[in-house]
C-alpha cells in the first residue's frame, strides 16, 4: 500500500509504517503548499492508496466519499509520536 503522510504529522511516524508498506511524507514530495483538496487530488493522481492526517476538520471539508484513496484522521492528544504511536 502507498501511504501519503500529511505534513502535520511528525515524521518518525514513516518509520513505522516503512516495513509493510511504502509511505512518503508531503514535505518530501514537494507538496507542502497543496491545500486539502488539491493535495488528496495529488495524492489520488500519483498513485497513493490512502493519505494519513490529524487534521479532524478535513471530513467537514472535503467530499471523501468521491474520493479515489482512503483518509485515515488520527485521533490524538498532540501530534507528538509518544500520542501517534499507540494508534498505529
């Protein structure tokens, strides 16, 4: 599976997703001026399965459902790792 992370995500998150699947971050694809919905489009036309957030407004804002990859919205205290990593 090919996994978008969005940049409000720390990036030690990518490590422990690398094993089972190929997951790149939006800062290294060069994204991180995209908004929302012009990114998951990005996202969608290069391939991604599913694109990782912690931006819990993003349902209100965008159609997911006529979207081409997943949306998975983390639910943590922060987006530390140490609130990240119990959810993977």
């Amino acid at each position: 599976m090919k996994i978008l992370l969005d940049g409000n995500l720390p990036h030690a998150l990518r490590s422990l997703l690398t094993p089972r699947h190929g997951v790149s971050t939006v800062s290294y694809m060069g994204w991180s001026t995209l908004e929302n919905g012009s990114l998951l489009s990005q996202a969608a036309s290069n391939g991604f399965d599913a694109s990782v957030t912690k931006d819990q407004g993003l349902a209100h804002e965008q159609n997911l459902a006529n979207l081409p990859l997943a949306v998975v919205v983390l639910r943590a205290k922060t987006n530390k790792i140490d609130d990240i990593r119990p959810l993977v």
